[in-house]
C-alpha cells in the first residue's frame, strides 16, 4: 500500500508527484475553457473581429487561472514562481525579448526580399475587413499577446518546471533533469503544432527546435520575460508586419502583404519561415544574442538550477 501510495503522492514534498500534477492542470484547463467559450459562443459571433479577441482574452484567462489553481492547490507555490516575479529587470527583459523577435523577422524579410523570394503587393491591407486599418490591426495585437503569454506560461512556465523538479533524480544531476525537461517540453511544443494548416514534418521538427529556442531565456533568468516579449514579437512581425504564414496559417491584415516565392527548404513555404534553414538561422543567431544579453545584464551564462529545486507553500497558506 506504501509503494502504491508513494506512485501518486511525494511524502517529502507533501504533494502529488509532477506527472500527476501535469495531467491534473491539463484536466483543469479543458474544464475552465469549455466553461467559459461555450456560454461565449452564444453571445457573439467568434468568427467576427471583437468575437475572436474576446475568445482570445478568454483562453488566456483560462490558461492563467487553471495554471493559478494548480500552483496553489497541486504545486504548492505563488504564481510569481511560474517565471512573474516582476521588477524592473523583468521589463528590461521583456523588452529585449520584443526588441530581438522584431529584429529577427526583419532580418528574415530583409534577406528573401534581397534574394527576389518575396514580392511586396500591398500595404496596410486589411485582409478584406471593412474597417480601417489601425482597427484591424488590434484583433492580431490581442491575439499574439494572448499566444505569446500563455503558451509561455503554460509550455515553460508550468510544464517545464514540474519537468525538471520531477525528474530531479539522485543518480544525475539538476543539469540533466532541465536539459530533458527542456527536451520533452519542445517535442510537445512541435507537436501540438503538428495539425496546423500546411504543417509538415519538418515544421514539426522546426517547431520543436523552436521551443528550445523559446526556452533559453526561461532556463537562463528562471523568468518568462525573455521568452514571453520574444514569443509575441516574433509572431505579430512575422504575420501582421512583414505578411508571413504563422505556423501555416494566414496572417489576417498586415503592414506588407507579401507574394511569396523562391524555396520551401529556405523559405517554410505555405507553413511560414518557421519551417525553412532561413527560420532555423534566425533561431540560431537569436540564441547566441539572448546568451549574449543574459551574460551583459547579469554577469554570468548557466543553467538556473532553482528551476529542479520547489519553494514550497507551507501547507496552511495554500
């Protein structure tokens, strides 16, 4: 009965055991959404622009308040502890993560646009939306800020975190336990991707070394600012400014909209840059630029440890 028990339940810790703890939030988020979006969809039109930011708004709350309820009642732990312990050097760094996403999706533009792959057709298109540009632009400014936050919370916040903290075993290191909760939380990124329009195998794989990509500035601050800033930005550029696929879907209104050509091993093809060498260079010379920042703002590169090691609530405070 002990043994059974120990299955389920961390005597040490006084709480479930991280693959009880995952699967519990993943049932707890499915609830809340479906509690919350299907009243929604009998109220609005969710096809519609302010129907689509609101249904955004809402999977975002959900995202916030199971991964809230989870850490209070199944993790033993603030919120804050997720990657928000916000300061001032928070928003620095959420600003590099803006700043760097901008940067590399330019840099991507500038390149095929250089090489004749893309051809510009039009400006401030409002992808046949009979309002003015700057209101059409606001339903993807909800969107990716929405997509940016809680996909980051949720894949490195939430999931990596209860990885490496579970498989923080004795017979090797804290190093070990984060490399392969980085790992497993990446596959999980690409494939939860793998059913979007257009997607191949290669984008899958692309997207996984995306989460890597994604991960860096969580597994080097112990803090989502990086990833969160980075994540946003790299998806609006890439849609809604410069007129790229996002992860094989269309970019709605955008800055440019673009024609695109030349290869789909450079390119991504229909999928977007995500799944071309040009996407995989940019990712590359993103991390070197976020390790370049971590060791400029704080004086050292390694792997935050504290990611394996729980600051957990006394019992009587959850």
């Amino acid at each position: 009965m002990k043994v059974l028990r120990s299955v389920f339940w961390n005597a040490g810790e006084a709480r479930l055991r991280a693959g009880w703890r995952l699967l519990l939030q993943i049932v707890l988020l499915i609830l809340l959404q479906i509690g919350m979006l299907a009243p929604l969809g009998l109220l609005i039109e969710p096809e519609g622009a302010l129907g689509s930011s609101i249904s955004m708004v809402m999977v975002l709350l959900g995202f916030v308040l199971s991964i809230w309820l989870a850490g209070r009642f199944l993790d033993r732990r603030r919120f804050r502890d997720f990657g928000f312990r916000v300061g001032p050097e928070w928003w620095v760094d959420l600003g590099f993560g803006l700043a760097l996403g901008a940067l590399l999706m330019a840099g991507i533009f500038v390149i095929e646009r250089a090489l004749g792959w893309v051809t510009v057709v039009e400006t401030f298109d409002t992808a046949g939306r009979d309002v003015p540009f700057p209101i059409a632009i606001l339903s993807p400014v909800f969107l990716f800020i929405s997509v940016g936050i809680y996909e980051e919370l949720w894949s490195r916040g939430y999931q990596l975190k209860n990885l490496a903290e579970g498989l923080n075993f004795k017979f090797w290191n804290a190093r070990v336990a984060i490399v392969l909760a980085t790992l497993i939380t990446s596959v999980l990124f690409g494939l939860l991707h793998a059913g979007n329009p257009n997607a191949t195998t290669i984008s899958t794989l692309n997207i996984m070394l995306a989460g890597v990509f994604l991960a860096l500035g969580f597994l080097l601050t112990g803090e989502l600012a990086i990833p969160i800033g980075l994540h946003i930005a790299w998806n609006f550029f890439q849609g809604n400014v410069f007129g790229f696929s996002v992860s094989g879907t269309g970019a709605g209104p955008t800055f440019i909209a673009i024609q695109q050509g030349g290869p789909d091993l450079w390119t991504g093809g229909p999928f977007g840059p995500e799944a071309g060498l040009i996407g995989i260079g940019a990712m590359v010379l993103g991390s070197l630029l976020t390790v370049g920042w971590v060791a400029w703002r704080y004086g050292q590169i390694s792997l935050h440890l504290q990611l394996t090691e729980p600051e957990l609530l006394p019992r009587a405070e959850r």
